[in-house]
C-alpha cells in the first residue's frame, strides 16, 4: 500500500510539474493572421485626383493612371503630374480601384474640387 502511495505521488508530481498555465492571450483587434481579410484589415487607402483620372495607392506607393486601359508606376508621366489638382480621399476594399472609375468620376467629376472620404 504505501508503495502505490508513493507511486501516485510521484506521477501527481510529474504531471503537475509538466503543466504550463499559458499566458493570456493578447487583446486583439479582428479575425487570427491566418484567417482571411475581411473589414478593416481588406482596406485600401487611395487618393484619387479628378483632374488627371488619377489612383495614388499611399500603402504601396504606386499610381493608376489612365493611358489606353490602365497602369500601374511608381512615377506618373509628367503630363499626368502636371495637371493631378486636389486629390479626393478613398478607401475600397479592393486591390484595384480602377474596377469603381465610372462611380468615382460621376461622384467626383472634373473641376469640383473637393475632399471626401468613400468606404466602399
């Protein structure tokens, strides 16, 4: 009997001792890394430019322009720079603002210089 006694012993020991209480987990804003982007995590921040037809990507620092279907530079031409005016601040939940071009010229059309924000 007292040879189970400390056998019991020594195995409570052992599992007590292999378990780890784990820290709490942060407070985190939105789904896991590893889920897919949805809401706010899937938003693109533009500025578009009525005046040339112009998309300014400000997370990656890339243009969309206009020039027999649409581009992409890191640098505009200079005839595009020359002419961009006030910018209109967007933020789509799309890669490519140029699929929203016919709704964002008929919401800001040429010579309305005005700053707006658009969620899309």
């Amino acid at each position: 009997m007292f040879m189970v006694r400390w056998i019991v012993a020594i195995l409570v020991l052992a599992f007590v001792q292999g378990c780890v209480i784990a820290p709490a987990a942060p407070d985190r804003q939105g789904p896991p890394a590893q889920a897919p982007a949805q809401g706010y995590r899937s938003q693109h921040r533009y500025f578009y430019y009525p005046e040339a037809s112009v998309y300014f990507d400000l997370d990656r620092r890339v243009y969309f322009y206009l020039d027999s279907g649409w581009r992409s530079a890191m640098v505009l031409p200079q005839h595009l720079q020359i002419r961009l005016g006030a910018p209109v601040t967007l933020q789509i939940g799309d890669a490519m603002p140029y699929r929203y071009y016919d709704e964002h010229r008929h919401t800001y059309p040429p010579g309305q210089s005005r700053k707006n924000t658009k969620w899309q």
